[in-house]
C-alpha cells in the first residue's frame, strides 16, 4: 500500500509540474496583455482589464494550490542535522510578525532557558510551523492572542500554538487532517495535513485541543535524540503572560 501511494504521489507531483510550467507560461501571456491596458480609454476597455486581473489572481491561486501539493507530496525527502529549534521558530515569528500586526494579532513567545537540540529538517519545520501560524491568525478574524511555548516533556521537546480564536468543533476537528478539507474559502486543505505529516515524518506528532469560544490548541512533539543530558527538573519557563485554558 506504501508503495503504490508512493508510486502515486510521485506520477501527480509530475503532473503538477506539467500544469505549473503552462501556468507560468499563461500568467506571462496575461501580464503582457494587461501592460496593453494599462491605460484603459473606455469602459470596454476597462471591463477587459478587470476580467485579466481576475484571470491574473486565479492563476496565481492555482500556482499556490500546486505548491501546496508538490510540498505535502515531497514531505518524505528529509535532510535531517542536529538543530536549534529556537532559531527555527525566532526565524519563522520574525517572518510572521507583519502578517500578525496586520491582522491585529499579538505573538507571544515561551521558551525554556536551555532547549536542547533536535533532530530535524529545518525548511520543512519552517514550513510547518508557518502553516500553523497562519491557520492560527486566519481562525482571527477580529484579532486576538496567539502564544508559543515550548517546554520538554518525557523526552521530548513540546510546542504549543494556541490561539483566542472562536475554537473548533469536535466534528470539524475529525476532519482537520484530511488532505483537501478546508472551511476557507479558496483554500487548499494541505497547510494542517502537511504539517502534521512533517511532524510524523520526525517521529513526532501534531495534535489539537480547542474549545468553542474560547480558543484552539496545536501540540507539536518531536524526539529528543541522544545524547540526552537528564534534567534535575522541568525546563525553566519565562512566565506565562496568557494562556488559553483547555482541557
């Protein structure tokens, strides 16, 4: 079953880079043709730009449908190393942070005083964690509170994401891992299974906890790799300014 699932998503990734190459080439050809309407004389011309604008937006959604694709396909091409997961998640909050202003979203960040390093791909993690991050602001629409804290627990180095959002029902969260599954309008349904099958691919897991009204919670976990040095106690946490409390 592996195999042929392997086999498959390797003959729909070259697909995809078929119909990726004729998008490209099509979003050229519009991009021409819009720079002859640049400045439009009459409302048919006019009216003509804005149908190449439209046709301009829908490619590039379809360029991002396929990339999300081609990057959910090709999450079992690891390049695993020793790594920081501080640096990883600095990078990706520093990389976050207009979107989240922008959305009058506040970050919030955790982390223990020593975290010990991890085995990991450090562009696929990016990816993950950017995929939770924009699932967290986009559950906002009124802006709110997104935390990152991190800690170690039974040999493994915990994240959580938890956002002040409106929650998640149980009956949509049996269905939030199912690739193409999406309650956004226009979006692919690849950002969470994705990150879920990197974390898994790490030997981790990507779990959720949310309640109605008052916020959702991703818990990413990922192996400690030996040498482990043991602690005397639970990693030192800089204190918790807000907190979702979930069950």
């Amino acid at each position: 079953m592996s195999s042929h699932y392997t086999e498959l998503a390797e003959t729909a990734g070259v697909f995809i880079h078929e119909i990726k190459n004729h998008l490209s080439t099509l979003g050229l050809n519009l991009q021409l043709l819009a720079e002859d309407f640049e400045n439009p004389q009459s409302a048919r011309e006019r009216r003509a730009l804005d149908r190449i604008v439209r046709l301009q937006n829908e490619c590039s959604s379809l360029v991002e449908v396929s990339n999300d694709f081609l990057r959910f396909t090709h999450v079992k091409d690891l390049a695993l190393r020793p790594y920081d997961l501080r640096k990883v998640l600095e990078e990706m909050v520093d990389f976050f942070e207009p979107t989240a202003r922008a959305a009058n979203v506040h970050v919030n960040v955790f982390l223990p005083a020593d975290m010990p390093p991890v085995h990991l791909d450090p562009d696929l993690m990016k990816q993950a964690l950017l995929n939770l991050l924009l699932n967290a602001q986009q559950a906002m629409l009124k802006g709110g509170e997104l935390s990152l804290i991190a800690g170690v627990e039974a040999g493994f180095l915990v994240l959580h994401v938890i956002d002040t959002g409106p929650g998640i029902s149980p009956e949509m969260i049996e269905n939030l891992f199912k690739p193409f599954f999406s309650t956004k309008p226009g979006g692919s349904g690849l950002g969470l299974p994705t990150a879920r099958k990197v974390l898994e691919a790490h030997g981790g897991s990507l779990q959720v906890q949310s309640q109605i009204g008052r916020g959702t919670c991703f818990t990413l976990r990922l192996p400690i790799r030996p040498p482990v040095i043991p602690q005397a106690g639970p990693a030192e946490v800089e204190p918790v300014i807000h907190e979702v409390p979930l069950p």
